[in-house]
C-alpha cells in the first residue's frame, strides 16, 4: 500500500528514467547477442543464426597469431606510459589554475587549454606532421639551422613514443583540469585561510589541503583509467604511428580494424574485442579492490 | 586524409554488422533468389543497380536521377518493361557499404560490385552470388562478346562464373620522369639504364643544378606502389613460369616479387640511394604522395615513378611546377632495366570493377540483360561520350571533348563513368585508339608527354598471375601481409648499411610467420593441381 502510494507520487521520476534505460538495453545490451560470432563461423550471408557453432577454435586462432601479442603489449605499454604521463597533466594544470588570482587569466588559460581537446586526431595528425617531421618539419628545420643533426621525431621508435605521449598529454591535458577543478571547488575555503594565519606555505597548502581534498576524485579517475588499460582509442595510434614505428604504434584496435574490417573475418575480430572487455572488468575489479584496501576510495 | 575516411567507414560497418546481426535473416530469400528469369511474365519489374556516390551532382541533377539514369530508363527499362532503381553508395566506402548491403539480404541491390578481388573471393565462397555461368549464355551474347574470355575468366571461382568483370581499355600502369633541364644543364645525356640513372641522381645531388640549396631531391619516393614498383620488379631476375604462380604474393590487387630471386638485391639499391642522401627522407611517412607531389612541384626533386599521365592534369603537379619554376621541364623516361635490358614492369589485370548478382536477386536474368545491353551496339560509346556537337567531336573515329562544353552539356557527363559498369576506361576498338583518346584529355601543351608516358607504361610490362582458383591465404592475411611488406620497404631501406642484412633477415622472418608462408604453401598446391590437370 505504501509502495503504491510512492509510486503515485514520484511516477514521474521513474518515467523519465524510461529513455536512458532504453537506450542502454537497445545499445549497450542488445548487441551483446553478437559476442556468440566470436564462437561462430560467422558467414556474412547465413547470419549469426545461421553460422556454424566453432567452440573455442577462434580463441585458439587469435592467440596463435604473432600480431595479437605485439599489439596486446603496445596496448599495456602505450597506455601504461599513458597513465604516468597524461594522468598527473591535468591534475598539476588544475592545482596551478586553482592558485592563479586573478579571474579573467584563469578563464582564458582554460579556454586556451581546453582547444585541442576539441581538434580532431585528423587534423592533428596533419599538425604533427608538418611541425616534427624530419626532413621539413618546423622544429627541425630549427634545429639544423642551428647546426645540430635532425632528430627523427616520427621516424625513430624509441623518439617517436615520446612524441606520441607528449601529443596527448597537449591534446587531453586541457580537458582533463575540469573534472578536478569542479572537485577543487569543494573544498572549504576557511581551510586555507586558517592555514595562512598559521603560516603555511603555497606548497604547504596545497600538499595538506588541495590534494587530501580531491583524493577521492584522483583514486575514482585512476581507476576508471585503469580499467581502460586493455583498450585504446583507434585514431591516436593509427594517424600519429606510421610504417616506420609500427613495432609501437601497432595496437589492438588498430589489429581488430586490419583483420575485423579490412580483411572481413569478423569473427577474429570479435574475438578480441571480447578478450578486451573480460581483461578491462578484471583491471577496474583489480584496481577497486587494491584502492579499497589501501585508501577506502573506490568505485563500488 | 584518407586514413579518416576509412576510420568513419569501419565505425559505420561496425555498428551496422550489429545492427543486421540482431535482426533474424530469412534463409527462404536466399534458396527462392536463385536467378529464375521472370522477365516473360509480362509484368512490370524493378531492377535495382549500385551507384558509387561522389558528391559531386550538378543541381538539376541527383545520383538516382540523371541524364544518364532517364537515357537508360527509356533505351533499356521501358521497352523490356523494367523499372531501373540506382542505389547510391559513397565512393570512399565502397567495400564497408556493400558488406552492410550483402549483410542485409531482402534489401541489397540486384546489381553491386567492388574494385577489391578479396571482396569477391569471399562472397562467392561463402555463397552469397548467383552463379552466372548459364544466365550469360542465355542471356548475354553482347556481353560475353565485349568481355572476351581473358576478362570473363577473372570472374570465375572453381569453375563457376560468380561475377562479370569489367574490362581495363588501358593496361599500362607506370612511366618515369626526369628534369630535363636539370640534364640539359648539367650536360648530361638522359640516362638510359638503371646503373646511368645512379650517376645522375649522384650529379644531382652534387651539383644541385636546380639551386635548391641544398635541399634536392634526386629520386622521389613515397611508401605508394606508383613509386617503388617499377624501381622493384626492375630489379627480379629471370623467373621459370613455377616460380611465377609460386613465388609471387598477391596482396589486395597487385602482385608483389617478394619471394621472387632479386627482390633483395632491389632493397638494397633503395638502402644505397637513401645512406647517400639522395632519396625523400620521410619517404615513409608519405602514403598518399601528398609530400612527393609538394617537392616536385616546388622543383626539389630530380627523378620519380608516378602513374603515368597522373602529372598531366590541368593545375596537376606538372603544371605547378612550371608555374614556380621558370624552365622547368619534366621528360618522361623508361631507365630502371632489369638484367635483361628490358624495363620491366607490372601492369593492371585486364579487369576493373567485379560486378556481382547477389544469390537473393530475383532478378538475375534482367541483370544480365541489362549488363548485355550495355556492350551492344553503341550503347556504351554513347555513355562515355555524350552527344555529338555538344560533348565532342570525332576525329579520325576518335571522339574529342569540346574545349568549351556548354554547361548542360558538361553536367550531362558527371558521373558517365560510373554508369558504364562493364569496362574500366574509354573503349573505342583498339589498345591504340583508347589510349589516343585518353591522351586527348589532357591540355594540349601536355599532350604529347602524355602520349610517351602512355607509351612507356605499356612497354616491357610483366601481367599479373591468375591463378585456377582464389588463394584463400591470400583474401585472409592480404591487409596483414600488404603491412608487412611496407614495412619492410621502409625499413630495410632506411637501416644503416652494416645492419641491412640483419634486418631484412628479421623481417622476412615475421613477414613469412605473418601468413607469407601460408600464401606460400597454397599457391604451390593450387600451382601442383594446375598442372597435373
């Protein structure tokens, strides 16, 4: 009886609940029913119904082939150097613009910084092209003018995995700072005052008030990053890497995209996007419990 | 770019592949398709035929209805009481578009085709193409005619015709080009054989006769088959004709000599001539020839391989280059040699687009009336020529676009090219006739380059090898092996010369562990199977 009543009340909270629920059955969950081509034979003219049950030969497939394992380890490495360098970006650029006094410079460094987060990896990938490339790119254009030999940014492995990671943090950095920046709003003011009557430095201040203050915000930002360990954008690596690099820049989205779509054998494909979501549930479950254990933040 | 393209199209395939595997497939279409001809019924019937989307109608017209849709309507559908529908599919999506199409059963076209043979191979072995090996006898004598059996045979699969290829007027694939003036001044005789070109490139780089200050080029390269081919297959020793079916790969739709003796010898060429300076440093980098196309317009580079007439274009690279470059003078030229003495190099299969007749059509035999009535008469010189007085003008029996069309007249002809399905290029008869009338579309003062460049490209060429049935290796590992083998150019080429050998090692190693060796192992079987028939 109560229950109807509260019904009767809030239906309309419920009701609006009705379309975003919607969308997750029709886009999120129903098109799970295609993870059984990863089992399949999948026959483009058949259907999924239609192909031929395989059991786990595909699995074997995918594990046998030399490319799954280099891209699997470019994946972890490009997103493990990922996280100890575009991680910590955002969060020193939103402490530095939380310190800045003055209001209108605030508002346009973030605007400023904000930009390329809103470039496309195309264009982009155009930018990079032009600023680091060997023989006429700007910079070293710069530096054989002042004698030194060329450096081959995009050419060399090794120089080029800087160049990756650096371009992200320039394009995502920016973006970043607004997560913690509504976090850093939080925090009590009077705190920071107190701690300047009592003499506290800037860093002082920042390390035992503006850090403890956005701890929860930092731990649910890593471990949603952690759990994106296993998976990696498709257009970073594949416009910014090249033939040259491709012992680094070959990842699993880039293999998924060559073998999947290219090559139409979509089970293959399937299969390694599957492995990818098993992989990525085991990350976040990892990262939670470990989080858990050691500071009481976590996700779930 | 053209990386993005293709990025938006694999999200699309992606998304649809999930769409249609959600909804239940009726087998029933596909078993009550198989081409039974309705065409005597004398009710009216619906034809549907793919149309590759440019984005590039003129207004007054759309990509369904045209000069050249209504032309057909009234020529060919009226009178055999069909109704032509045209399916549009953009261009830069073909192959991503028509897996969705053949994906969705009922709703694919009675007509579609693709440029890309592993497409073809894969449908007619998963069984989704009405076999065409009688329809065409009954229906198709025009066409069977026009095609030959050369072209008919690429569309075979273990014996059966599952796809109508269109035939190539222009086989010819490559020519060289060099900076006559840059000769001219330097005093030097156009070079003529592989090791002359070498002492060229050297002059260029040393004397620099195009004051770049330093910044010459002398052998423009990118990592696109138009510049490394003829470099490559100049470069491969005489070959029995076993280890031409055997050794050769092909990956997407060229053949590539990497198994073949003297494709080592070819990287390291490119090794020497890039440790030397004298070729496109990130010539790696450079997929598109956007870079190349910037340094020969800009007058740095000295010597490249290039699609034949490709520089020819009005506001082309040639003519770029003239307008920076005062005296800039682009010869075209045949130097790489082989052992032979001849300039060995590919050219295209005799085909072009693949066209298929889904196993769902009910339509299959108005299909193939439709394809017939294509290669009779002057149905298909009409098509790609327009009217007469308004779009050209015969000389010689060869047609000549008006200098000046008026608009309409011009508009006529935006997408003709891609209504004519059953050939690829201009066809008026003969190889020379065709070849003539290409070179007439380019600006006069470019004509004549042109027409040496046509010729170089349909010298000494090396077809490709057609082998009895499709090599499934190859439609498998063909995207990872075409990869592989880029990067191998790019990096056996850029190591240092101590390390060349240790390199090349390392790459073939993975190339063959890659799906070389498999490709390897099924040629040599299907090659064994030819011969003991």
């Amino acid at each position: 009886m109560k229950m109807t009543r509260y019904l009767g009340r809030y239906w309309q909270l419920y009701a609006l609940l009705l379309l975003p629920l919607a969308y997750f059955i029709i886009f999120r969950y129903g098109p799970m029913y295609g993870i059984q081509i990863a089992f399949k034979d999948f026959n483009l003219f058949q259907g999924i119904n239609g192909s031929e049950w395989i059991g786990l030969d595909a699995f074997k497939e995918v594990f046998g082939m030399r490319d799954f394992y280099k891209t699997l380890r470019n994946t972890l490495m490009l997103n493990f150097l990922d996280l100890l360098v575009s991680f910590p970006a955002p969060l020193i650029l939103a402490i530095m613009l939380y310190e800045l006094r003055s209001a209108w410079f605030r508002k346009l460094s973030q605007t400023i910084l904000y930009i390329p987060h809103f470039i496309s990896w195309v264009i982009i990938g155009g930018i990079v092209y032009q600023v680091f490339g060997t023989q006429s790119g700007m910079i070293n254009n710069v530096i054989t003018a002042l004698g030194f030999p060329e450096v081959p940014f995009l050419t060399d492995k090794n120089t080029w995995l800087i160049t990756y990671l650096l371009v992200g943090v320039w394009q995502s950095a920016g973006w970043g700072t607004i997560i913690y920046l509504a976090a850093l709003t939080g925090i009590n003011k009077e705190l920071f005052e107190a701690a300047e009557v009592d003499g506290a430095t800037r860093m002082r201040r920042i390390w035992h008030i503006t850090l403890p203050g956005i701890k929860p915000t930092i731990v649910t930002l890593l471990i949603i990053n952690l759990g994106h360990m296993i998976s990696i954008g498709f257009e970073r690596p594949y416009i910014i890497g090249n033939t040259m690099v491709r012992d680094y820049s070959d990842v699993l989205s880039t293999f998924v995209y060559r073998i999947g779509l290219e090559s139409g054998q979509y089970t293959l494909a399937t299969v390694v996007g599957l492995f990818q979501a098993v992989v990525g549930l085991v990350f976040v479950l990892g990262a939670n419990f470990v989080s858990k254990k050691l500071t009481d933040e976590g996700i779930l | 770019m053209a990386k993005s393209v293709r990025f938006m199209s694999a999200v699309l395939v992606a998304g649809s592949i999930l769409l249609s595997a959600c909804s239940p497939k009726s087998d029933q279409a596909a078993s009550e398709g198989s081409g039974s001809g309705s065409g005597s019924s004398g009710k009216q019937v619906t034809l549907s035929v793919e149309v590759f989307d440019r984005g590039n109608s003129p207004s007054g017209y759309t990509i369904k209805d045209n000069y050249w849709t209504r032309w057909v309507q009234e020529k060919f559908g009226t009178p055999n009481q069909i109704q032509m529908n045209y399916v549009p599919v953009p261009r830069s999506e073909e192959v991503e578009k028509l897996n969705v199409l053949m994906a969705s059963g009922g709703d694919v076209p009675d007509i579609v085709f693709t440029y890309d043979s592993s497409t073809f191979y894969r449908y007619a072995l998963q069984g989704g193409l009405t076999d065409l090996t009688e329809l065409i006898d009954q229906y198709g004598p025009n066409l069977k005619k026009f095609l030959g059996d050369e072209v008919l045979n690429y569309g075979k699969v273990e014996g059966k015709l599952y796809a109508i290829p269109a035939k190539r007027s222009n086989l010819g694939k490559y020519s060289s080009f060099i900076r006559k003036d840059w000769l001219d001044k330097l005093n030097m005789p156009v070079p003529q054989t592989t090791d002359e070109l070498y002492a060229t490139l050297k002059a260029f780089k040393e004397k620099d006769p195009g004051g770049t200050g330093g910044k010459v080029i002398p052998l423009g390269m990118t990592i696109a088959p138009a510049q490394y081919e003829p470099l490559i297959w100049s470069f491969v020793k005489e070959t029995t004709e076993e280890q031409k079916y055997t050794l050769t790969q092909q990956l997407g739709s060229r053949d590539y000599p990497i198994l073949l003796p003297g494709f080592k010898d070819a990287l390291q060429f490119m090794n020497k001539l890039y440790n030397e300076g004298m070729m496109s440093r990130d010539f790696g980098l450079d997929e598109d020839k956007k870079k190349m196309s910037e340094d020969i317009s800009t007058g740095k580079v000295g010597f490249f391989s290039e699609d034949d007439t490709n520089i020819y274009y009005a506001d082309g690279t040639y003519e770029t280059l003239q307008s920076n470059v005062k005296g800039a003078e682009l010869q075209a030229v045949d130097v790489y040699t082989n052992e032979k003495g001849e300039h060995a190099k590919p050219e295209y299969a005799p085909v072009g687009l693949y066209v298929m007749i889904p196993k769902s059509s009910k339509h299959a035999a108005e299909a193939v009336k439709y394809l017939d009535w294509m290669a009779s008469g002057d149905v298909l010189f009409n098509m790609q020529t327009g009217v007469e007085g308004e779009n050209y003008t015969l000389k010689d029996g060869i047609p000549v676009a008006l200098e000046n069309p008026t608009e309409e007249a011009k508009n006529r002809m935006f997408n003709a090219g891609d209504m004519t399905l059953i050939t690829n290029g201009q066809q008026l008869g003969s190889p020379e006739k065709n070849k003539e009338a290409r070179a007439l579309q380019f600006p006069p003062k470019y004509q004549d380059g042109a027409r040496e460049a046509l010729k170089i490209s349909n010298s000494d060429t090396v077809p490709p090898v057609l082998m009895d049935r499709p090599i499934e290796a190859q439609a498998k590992y063909g995207n990872t092996l075409l990869d592989k083998f880029n990067e191998m150019i790019v990096k056996t080429t850029t190591a240092k010369p101590e390390q060349f050998e240790a390199v090349y090692e390392s790459l073939m190693k993975d190339y063959m562990a890659s799906g070389g060796q498999a490709v390897l192992d099924e040629r040599t079987k299907v090659y064994g199977e030819m011969k003991s028939k």
